[in-house]
C-alpha cells in the first residue's frame, strides 16, 4: 500500500463511519516508533506507522486510522479530541476504533547495550541503558568526574 491508497482508504472510513469528508493529506511515517499513528493539529494531517500493517495487517490499520480520525473530526469541531476528553471516548466506542494499538516486536522496551561508568574519584560504578555526555555531568556522590569503563551487548 502506498501514500495515496492510505489517504484513499482514509476518506472512505472517514465517510463510512463518521459521514464526514476527510480533507486533508493521509501518509506512511517509517520514523514514527512507539505509536501506531499520529494526528497532526497544526496541519490537520494523519500519519501512520507502516510497520503496524507490516505485522497486524489490514484490520490493525483500519483501528489505527480511526483512532486518528476521532482526533481529527472533533478537532475540526472544536470538541474535546484528546484521549481523556469524554467526547473521544465516546466516539471512538462508536465507530468501533481501538484506544491503543498493538505493540510492535522488537520494539524500543528492548534495549540492546548496557554501559558501564566509573567515577575518577570515589571509584563508584554504575550501569545505564542510555549513553551520556559524562562532561556536562558528575558523580552524585561526591561529585568527581565520570568516565565510561565500557558498553555490553544484551
């Protein structure tokens, strides 16, 4: 599926569920990560992650772009288009959208390397799933210097 089949299947959801055109650009996102799609509000565009229907097909899509299109629609209508508002909710629960999508394998939950770090002072180590700039930080403990020992693959 392409960027234009996407937006095609897009306005025909929007008019088959909500009965409202879908005016505005519809496309795949191979950056997004964590989340299924996103709905723009400065631009009124939706886009979806192409990994979701990669893995889940094509029902998994078609969850993805209401959720996104209850955000749009009520957007648009200057209701409350946020997950705690009660208008989305309810809409979402009427056109049969998923509130949340399906996690995707081998997602960012998934750290692949464990650094290790030594302060130049005290000797303390200490482990991080993320890497730092141990020049614009210090120990906690006694403030010293930190330096990297080494970096493991999990």
């Amino acid at each position: 599926m392409n960027d234009e089949q996407l937006r095609l299947l897009t306005e025909k959801i929007s008019m088959e569920f909500f009965g409202k055109p879908f005016k505005h650009a519809a496309f795949f996102n191979k950056r997004l990560r964590t989340t299924g799609g996103r709905y723009s509000l400065n631009h009124h565009h939706i886009e979806i992650n192409p990994k979701h229907l990669e893995y889940y097909g094509y029902e998994e899509l078609e969850s993805i772009i209401k959720h996104e299109l209850c955000h749009y629609h009520l957007h648009i209508e200057g209701k409350g288009y946020q997950h705690k508002d009660k208008d989305f909710k309810n809409l979402l629960v009427k056109v049969g959208g998923s509130r949340h999508c399906q996690t995707l394998p081998n997602s960012r939950n998934q750290r692949k390397y464990l650094h290790l770090y030594r302060c130049k002072t005290c000797g303390v180590e200490f482990q991080r799933r993320r890497q730092f700039n141990v020049k614009k930080f210090v120990c906690g403990k006694c403030k010293g210097q930190i330096e990297k020992v080494r970096s493991l693959s999990l």
